[in-house]
C-alpha cells in the first residue's frame, strides 16, 4: 500500500564567513569573481527568502546549519601554529588561497552534503543516506566529517534512517552527491527511478573526458552508493556527462538537467551518449512506475550550453504544489535573460504538469556559482518518517523570523580578501552557531561547544 509522502528540500544556510575565494576549477561563476567583496549577511538573508517562498507554497523546507569556519584543525595539520590569531596571520601571509579554502561557507550548497534514496526505492525500506566525501575539491572535501554529524543530528531515528560514511576519500570514489542525482517517480511514496550522473570512469582509461575542466564525480561512487542504499538494478539508471559540456562550465548535473515526480528537463548536449540516455530513462521508467515519463528537451538553438551555464536556466527547482501542479523555481537572472525567460514561459504554457514559474534573487549564491537547486537537498518522507525528523528544524513563520533576526544581529554586512586574517570573525561566527543551535535545539554539534 503506496504512503503519503512529500518531498522536503533541507537548504543550507548561508554562513557567516561567506565569501569569494575563486576555489572551484570548473565553476565558471566561482572563478569569475574569486576576490571580490562578498556581502555574509544579505546572502544568508536570500537564501532565506527562498526557503520562506516554497514553505508559503505549501512544501515541506528544512534548514541545515553551516559548518564552522574556519576550519583551525586542518590548518594545524597544514604546519600553522600558535594562537588561533597567529594561525590566521601565518596563513594569511604564506598561503592566503589555503586559507580562503579554510574559511569557506560552501557548505550552504546543500545539493552536494548527500544522496538520498527514500524508503519506497530501498530493500529495507529505510531511508538511505550517504554523505558526499567531495574529494575533487579540498575546501569542499573538509566539510564531510561535519556533514555526516549534521544529518545524523536531523534524521536521528535509526528505526527509518539508515546512515553510511562518506565513501573512501579517493579520487577513484570521487562523489558529488546529489547535484549528480536525480530520482524520478509517480509519486513520492511510490517506488522510482534513481538517475546516477558520472563524469569519469576510473577503472577505464579513456581519451574522451574534458579537456579544460575536472569531471568531478565517477562511475565507481554512483554504483558504490547504488549497492549501499539497496537499489534494485532496475531502478538504476547511471550515465555520463558530455565532456564539452563539462569544458563549458557544467561542472555537476544540476547544472544542466532537473527533474521532479514524472518530469524531466534537460538539454539536448547533457549526455555522452545522448537520446540513448533519454530512452533508457523512459523506458526504466516505464517498467518501474507503470506511468508515462514527460520529457522535456531543450535544444542548442532554443538554449546554448553557454546560456544554460550563465542564466543557470537547469539549476531551477521544479516542485510539486499541494494542488498537484508544478512550479519552477527559477533564478532571477532567468528572468532578466531575453531567451531564458522566453522558454520559462513557453514551458508554463506548455504540455506538461509545470504550471507557474517564481524567480528569486539569490544574487549572493549565484555570484560563488550556485543556484535555486545547489541551496537544497531533496529528501522524499513518508508522514511517518517526516514526523521522525527533529522538528526544530522544519520551515514556519515563527522559525523564518527567528532567523531572520539572527542573522540581522550576527552577520556582516561585507566580507573581503583581507578580513580573513582578522580573528575576530573566529569568535564571531562560533557566538552564531552556538545562538542557532539554541534555535534549532541542536545539542552540540560543534567542536568548539565542547571546549
């Protein structure tokens, strides 16, 4: 007997020390502004606005708390010594890109702390979650540790979540998480199709991956975490990237694909393999959900990969609405973008479930290379599961303001190159975390509360 469930999309809250370090080879946006002045407290400010408009829409939103910057254990290990202050200054003065690394807020981009298949797709009918080790990157291969600590601290019940470790921190298990993954199904509480997006194949040796950019997620992870969560092989789907589209700035999946319940937007030069892709998809789709998959291709002539890239027209998300319609959520620069904004509406009006488009201002995010659909990450609850979540956590009027203000008291309006070497900000960001996990009733999640 299929369960109610919902999808809930978990965002991360922007951090404290958010800024603009350039630290992301491949991510066109993050390159492009690497050294600029970042603004913490109109970011965080933005990344809650979405999260109040889809709670008003009806959805179930969480919030995931940012991660502690710096990250003083790593640049110990590294050889700097002393004082946190004196740690700051050396760092600062030897290595100043190690040390932007180290005060990263990138942990916000909450599409890659986990994959997560929900208890319909599993054999044990748990909910499976598998933190991203995200090793193609270092600033983003820190953040693993306090991820797993995270999610084990919101979906805490182990009698209906199952949580593994990160997979081994090797470049050969390189995973992404679920910004290379995307489940499709009739409905959530019904078994789906799980789409596994790779952009290398480790144990094969081959001439035809990017030549400009890093194809960040391997064949080996997807099938590693597709084994852990107990996928049967016919819900599985795995396929690689197109290697040009890499070299253009698709650096994960959600980059240039989306796909919600029975939906699929993608473009037409997302994969390899192409229209292959597409029809194996359906067809998987077909014999799993016994239901039709919409697809939705965009085409070069209507979008080009560059386009895609700059408007992040793909890293929408597309939602179901309480009506059974669905929204696109898309970036405000979709848009301001003539082509873009034309196709938003061509697809509103189209054949298809997506019945109205919100465009949000995240200019923050968007300027670090992350979009709409890089702030969340999907988990699909039945009602059961979804009142076994630490309900602090979970969307309302009361919880938005609350942290509104929070952040209207501890956040900096501008954050440069330079401040990064001003300890203040150490025990200004920890005064923060230790105040929002008074709100979220998170007990010590932090490795300087127990200090």
């Amino acid at each position: 007997m299929t369960q109610r469930a919902h999808e809930a999309n978990f965002d991360g809250i922007v951090g404290p020390t958010h800024h603009y370090g350039g630290l992301s080879p491949g991510n066109l946006a993050s390159i492009a502004h690497g050294q600029s002045v970042s603004h913490p407290k109109e970011a965080a400010l933005q990344g809650l606005r979405k999260m109040k408009l889809l709670c008003d829409l009806g959805l179930k939103q969480g919030v995931i708390p940012p991660q502690e910057r710096p990250d003083l254990k790593i640049l110990r290990r590294l050889g700097f010594h002393g004082s946190d202050a004196k740690v700051l200054e050396q760092a600062h003065k030897k290595d100043p890109a190690l040390l932007a690394a180290c005060w990263s807020a990138s942990s916000m981009w909450t599409a890659n702390a986990a994959t997560v298949s929900p208890s319909a797709d599993t054999a044990d009918g748990k909910v499976h979650i598998t933190p991203a080790n995200l090793v193609s990157l270092f600033h983003r291969s820190i953040e693993a540790e306090s991820t797993a600590r995270f999610l084990k601290a919101i979906f805490r019940d182990e009698s209906v979540f199952c949580h593994h470790p990160p997979l081994p921190a090797s470049l050969f298990f390189a995973d992404e998480g679920a910004a290379n993954h995307t489940r499709l199904c009739r409905s959530y509480g019904e078994p789906g199709v799980e789409l596994f997006i790779y952009g290398r194949e480790d144990r094969v040796s081959s001439q035809n991956g990017p030549h400009d950019h890093p194809a960040r997620q391997t064949r080996e992870a997807s099938e590693a975490i597709g084994r852990t969560h107990q996928l049967a092989p016919e819900r599985i789907v795995l396929a690689r990237q197109n290697p040009e589209a890499i070299d253009q700035g698709v650096f994960h999946h959600d980059v240039i694909a989306v796909g919600n319940a029975n939906v699929f937007l993608h473009h037409t030069e997302a994969y390899a393999e192409g229209q292959k892709v597409i029809d194996g998809l359906r067809g998987k789709y077909e014999q799993v959900c016994r239901d039709d998959l919409k697809t939705i291709e965009i085409r070069p002539e209507q979008l080009s990969l560059g386009e895609a890239v700059r408007t992040y027209f793909f890293n929408s998300q597309l939602v179901s609405l309480p009506d059974g319609d669905m929204a696109f959520i898309a970036p405000s620069e979709c848009e301001a973008d003539e082509r873009a904004g034309r196709l938003i509406e061509e697809i509103v009006l189209g054949d298809n479930p997506i019945r109205e488009a919100h465009f949000i201002g995240i200019r923050q995010s968007m300027k670090n290379g992350g979009g709409p659909a890089c702030l969340r990450l999907r988990v699909a609850l039945t009602e059961a599961e979804l009142e076994r979540v630490h309900q602090p956590v979970l969307m309302t009027d009361r919880l938005y303001e609350e942290l509104r203000r929070w952040v209207e008291r501890n956040y900096r309006d501008r954050l440069g190159p330079d401040d990064l070497a001003d300890s203040d900000l150490i025990g200004e960001s920890r005064a923060a975390l230790d105040e929002l996990t008074q709100i979220l009733r998170l007990e010590s999640i932090y490795p300087f509360q127990g200090e």
